[in-house]
C-alpha cells in the first residue's frame, strides 16, 4: 500500500514523475500509475490504490481542471482519506475543490531545498499523520470504471448549487429551508452517455472561504424558550478561515488562512436587541445599556463580559448552553457561503451597510445563511482571546482560549467604519472591559 496517491492528467506526467520522485527521495511511497503488470488494467489499479492510499495529492493544471477523472480521483480522495492539492499551472481550480488550502508549485523545478517545497513536504507529512491516526475512512466502492481515453480532453463538470443554511419555524426561531438541490457524493458509477465517471459533491458558492460541500448535516433541536432571541439553524462544514495575502484591504494579522470544520450550531438572528438586553437588566443580572436607542436596535456599550454575562443568563434561564460565537463561526456566519468580499458581491458599499447611527435589527437584510447585521450596524464581540495570527488555529472552529485573554477579539464592521472593517476576515481586538457604543454582540448554542 502507497502512502500517497497521485492524480493528474496524462498531459502532466513529466511534472508528475518529478513530484513523485521527489516525494520518494524524501522518504514517501507513491503510486501514480507509471507501471501497471501484464493483465492488469487502468481501472482495476486506479480503484485500488485510491482506496488503499493514505493522502491523494492532486496537480492542478490547464488541463487536470477539465478532467473528470481527476476530479472524480480528488473528490473520492476527499471523501475517504487526506487531500492536498497543488497548483502547477495558474488554472481556475474546480469550484467543488476552490475551498481548500493548495499549495503553490507553478513553475517548481524540482529543488528539493526550495522553500515552496519544504513547506508542501511538510504539509503532506502532517496529512499522513493525520489520516493515520483517524478511524478507518468509508471505503471507496470497488466497482470498475471505464479507462479514460490517453489523450483526450475531458468535458468539464460544473457543480450543481445547494444552499447550506435554513431558516427554522417553531414557535420562536425560523429556519430556512433549502431550495437548491441536496449535495451529493456517489461513491460508485454515474453512466454518462456511453462512459462512464464517479458522482462529485455539490457545493453552493465560488469556493475559497466556506465549503459548502460538508458532509455534516445539522439535526440541531430547535431551541424555545421566553427569553431566547430569534435563532437561525447553521449546518456548519468544511471552511477557510482568514484572508489570502492579495485580499484589497488585508492586513497581517488575518492570516495565514487556515482550513478548519465547523461543527453545527445555532445563531442568533441579529445582534442583541436593547430589547432583548433589558430582560436580562430587569432580572438584576445585566447592567444597565449605555446610550439611547429604539429597542429593536442593537445594544451597545456592552463590555465582553457584559455580553458573557448575558450568555450565562440565557443559558440559567433556559434549557441551552448559550455562548459568545467564536471567531471562526463567526466569519463562517459573515460569509454565507460566498466568496466575494462581502456576501452580497464585491462592491462597497452594499445591502447592510450602516452609516451614521445604528439601525433596527428587522430592517437589515439577510445573508445567504439567514443572518443579519454580520458585516454591518455595529462590531461585534466574539468568544476567542486574541492572537496575532490564525497559524495555531483549533482545527474544530472552537473559540481560542489561550494567548491576550485580557484582549478580545472584535469581528465586522459598525456604523463607524468603512469598506475594509467589512469584510469577513477583519479582526480587532478590545481590551474585554471596553464599552463602546458601536460594540454589541450576539450569541450563539449547540444542541443536540
């Protein structure tokens, strides 16, 4: 059994045998189909070293993007083991593979001592481990497929849209439905015509900030309760989180970009209501708003541990575990699935911008996934204590509790500010006593 499996298109094959011998001299076994024993054919080997490898390694081209047996061979390498992609041509990877972190060899000559290098053998090191220290994967199914022609092109498969997020409607929480289609993932034979290829994974989006292709549904119970805000279903998956170095308006401490799960949960519709926060006043737990507002305008002025204060009083008045987002839900929340710069496009300013003053809650538009006010009317408190950089970043999108515990992380954009604070991956950090009347918040619980 081969550590790595190699996936590329036949056009690519000098610089396969380049990787792959490199990949050997550095102590990896690899298999990428340069010999096959008399008898045996493409299809019955393929099969089976794809389902025996540890890591598929995938070599991005012109050409590899519009072959539908790569991508069959990365979306079944996906599925059961380790992933890591690379970039050897400056090609516009497959929208079902945009979300996840590539490497960048374009123009690699095979130095083994160039520093592009040594990061991806590390990167590949890592996957290994991984893959060999997680439960055995779903195997792959054994049926055979039909050999590709040698030379010819494939037609490329565009990946149907699904929506991820849904808004629920029991007594005090909408959720919506999707109404795209159901992502899928067909393990064995989809006949095409005369040939035949292996189903991919749908995803919604263009790929790059959020993977809409998980595997993970949501079967979260809705949570109903007198003093719980408005709630929106988030199915959570495969994410980046942080921005790429030639973002407009990016700054140092919003990488590296990192890939992460997002396991499901549930968000609150809107920041927190003045409304909403008087409950809590009333009760003799919260302290009293700063500043004035209608009450279906966020409140502001709340410190972080005002804010986690009235976390814990929802979670002693209800049923749920209520807490503050981490910064990873967060951003997964203020993308919506998207790509773009914002989620409405790329544009500035855009639907749920907020000048001035803030805004009734109500009268903000929703994202992709059902939220409001993610990337408008007022900043907002996350869970995480801050660091100045996402390297470390819990791989399961859990709140990072160690580093400047004094300093909070702050995430989008208020009233105040301007095109750059808007964007998802914008981060600040607040001392977690600061009260300022464009600091709110909103909260968020997971249940099963």
């Amino acid at each position: 059994m081969a550590d790595i499996f190699l996936s590329y298109s036949r056009a690519d094959r000098p610089v396969a045998q380049t990787m792959a011998e490199a990949l050997e001299a550095e102590g990896f076994s690899v298999w990428w189909d340069k010999i096959l024993r008399a008898g045996q054919t493409y299809d019955e080997v393929t099969e089976t070293m794809l389902r025996d490898a540890q890591v598929v390694i995938v070599l991005w081209s012109e050409t590899s993007v519009q072959s539908k047996w790569v991508r069959a061979e990365a979306t079944l390498g996906q599925r059961k083991c380790e992933l890591v992609p690379v970039m050897i041509e400056d090609a516009e990877r497959p929208i079902m593979f945009e979300l996840i972190q590539t490497a960048d060899l374009i123009g690699w000559s095979g130095d083994r001592d160039e520093t592009r290098w040594t990061e991806f053998v590390a990167d590949v090191q890592r996957s290994l481990e991984k893959a060999r220290s997680s439960p055995a994967a779903e195997p792959v199914s054994s049926a055979p497929r039909a050999k590709p022609p040698v030379e010819a092109v494939d037609t490329p498969v565009v990946a149907a849209p699904v929506v991820q997020a849904s808004d629920v409607t029991p007594p005090t929480v909408k959720k919506k439905k999707s109404s795209g289609l159901i992502p899928i993932l067909l393990g064995g034979l989809v006949v095409v015509g005369g040939g035949a290829w292996f189903g991919l994974q749908a995803m919604n989006g263009e790929g790059g900030a959020n993977d809409i292709s998980s595997t993970t549904s949501s079967k979260l119970e809705a949570p109903n309760c007198t003093v719980c805000p408005e709630m929106v279903s988030l199915e959570g998956g495969n994410t980046l989180i942080g921005s790429l170095e030639n973002e407009r308006g990016r700054s140092g401490n919003e990488g590296p970009q990192v890939a992460i799960t997002i396991s499901p949960f549930w968000m609150s519709k809107s920041e927190i209501t003045r409304a909403e926060w008087q409950v809590c006043v009333d009760d003799g737990v919260c302290r009293p708003a700063q500043g004035s507002g209608e009450d279906d305008h966020p409140v502001t002025g709340i410190s972080w541990t005002d804010a986690s204060d009235y976390a814990d009083w929802l979670s002693a008045n209800s049923a749920y575990s209520f807490r503050l987002p981490s910064e990873a839900e967060w951003e997964y929340a203020a993308r919506g699935g998207t790509e773009t710069l914002f989620w409405w496009g790329n544009t500035y300013p855009g639907p749920g911008v907020v000048k001035s003053e803030t805004r009734s809650v109500v009268s903000l538009p929703l994202n992709p996934f059902g939220v409001s006010g993610l990337l408008g009317n007022v900043r907002e408190w996350v869970a995480d204590c801050y660091v100045n950089t996402h390297a470390d970043r819990p791989a399961d999108g859990t709140a990072i509790g160690t580093g400047d515990c004094g300093r909070r992380v702050v995430k989008g954009a208020s009233f105040r500010l301007d095109a750059t604070e808007h964007r998802p991956a914008n981060r600040a950090r607040y001392q977690q006593y600061v009260r300022d009347r464009s600091l709110g918040f909103r909260v968020v619980t997971t249940i099963s």
